[in-house]
C-alpha cells in the first residue's frame, strides 16, 4: 500500500525563525497533497494544499512545494509565531482513493 | 467549526463491548470518510462512503464496519472491543465529485476501553 514519510517528527524553531516539514510519497498516481495543522485536543485542519499539475502555492507565511520526480514535497512556514505550535500532519491523495497521512510533526515555536 | 458534527464527544466502555459512533457530513457533502488516531500516532484511514456506498476501504479491522444512511449521516460500529481500540475516531466529509476535494473532519469521539 501507500507510504507517505514525514521528516522531522519534532521540531523546535525560535520565534520569527523558519520551520520546513519533509515528506516523501510512494505512488506515483498521487494527484492531491494536502497539509493538516492539528491542535491539542482538536480537529485536524487544512492549512495549504497542492496539486500534482503546480510546483509551488504559497498563502502568506505558508508555502508548499511539491517535485513529483523525487516523490517529494515539503511545507515552509516563515516567520513563525507562538500559534504555529502544533503537529502538522502531511497527506497525499493516491490510486486507492484515500488519503494517506505522514506520522505527524510536532513543531514548538519558542517566544 | 467545520460543520460536520460527532457523536458522543466521550465514550468510556469495557472489554467486549459494543459502540456506535455518529457523523453528519456538511451540508451537500456526500463523502463521509472514518480515521481513527491512537495515542502518539497518525491519521488511519479506516473506511470512506460515497453516496451510501462504500468506496474505499483502508486498515479496518473485521470488528468495525460502518454504514451511511440515505441521509447522508454515517455510523461507524465498533464490536468486541480491546483496550487498543481506545483513540480518538474522526469523521470526515468532502462533497467527492470528481477531483479529490478538500476533506472536513469532525471534532471527533474519544473511545476509551477499560
């Protein structure tokens, strides 16, 4: 089955620093690569996603990229702040038609 | 809020037991889709309806099956429960036409099995 891979599984980044989350897919059929932003506690929720026909999206201070001949793709988040502190999950659309979560990163913003 | 809605919130139960987990998708959505996250784990996949149909299937054990009603709201049924079947189970909806949309969750059902 699908195999999505999410580096690092923790990362800690001081405030106004930049944070870059990894993953890498196995299927090459993958169409769809969303990002989630989970919460303590609460509901994951979508903060930027890509699709296999676009390089690179960006909404303000979040960017994704994606390189389809690598299997990779990665979430950029600039500038970080407190709030950014949660665990980002990456996911991908595949063959099966489901998404496939990567294993989590818990990022910590330092004030 | 998402607009999809679980319930309960909590469900304690023992070993062995039966439960019964509820979703209602977004309004107009027809994908209804079931994870299930374990304590220090990842989103699972467990099994997603379209229309009332099943459409794809993921990790799902043979103690768990699911339905969705005409409605559109979907129950997920848990049987012969095992204390590592406590986690938190999320629903979520995508309205699921075409190219792969943006998906829902739900606040989600924290399942502890004693």
């Amino acid at each position: 089955g699908e195999n999505v891979e999410q580096h690092p599984s923790t990362l800690s980044v001081q405030e106004g620093d930049s944070a870059v989350i990894k993953c890498t897919y196995s299927d090459s059929a993958s169409n769809y690569f969303p990002w989630y932003k989970q919460e303590l506690g609460k509901r994951p929720q979508l903060i930027i996603d890509i699709r296999s026909n676009v390089g690179e999206k960006k909404d303000q201070r979040i960017a994704v990229t994606l390189n389809k001949t690598a299997k990779h793709f990665s979430l950029h988040i600039t500038e970080t702040q407190p709030e950014d502190s949660a665990v980002y999950f990456c996911a991908d659309y595949n063959a099966g038609n489901m998404l496939t979560f990567g294993g989590g990163t818990r990022l910590m913003v330092k004030p | 809020d998402s607009g999809v809605t679980q319930t309960p919130k909590h469900l304690i139960t023992a070993t062995g037991q039966r439960v019964t987990l509820r979703c209602s998708p977004r309004s107009g959505d027809l994908s209804v889709y079931w994870y299930q996250q374990s304590l220090d784990q990842g989103l699972q996949f467990l099994i997603q309806y379209y229309n009332g149909e099943e459409r794809a299937k993921g990790n799902i054990l043979e103690r768990f099956s699911a339905q969705q009603f005409p409605d559109l709201h979907s129950e997920l049924n848990l049987s012969s429960l095992e204390l590592g079947d406590s986690a938190l189970y999320f629903c979520a909806s995508s309205p699921e036409v075409g190219e792969p949309y943006e998906q829902y969750f739900g606040p989600g059902t924290r399942l502890t099995v004693t």
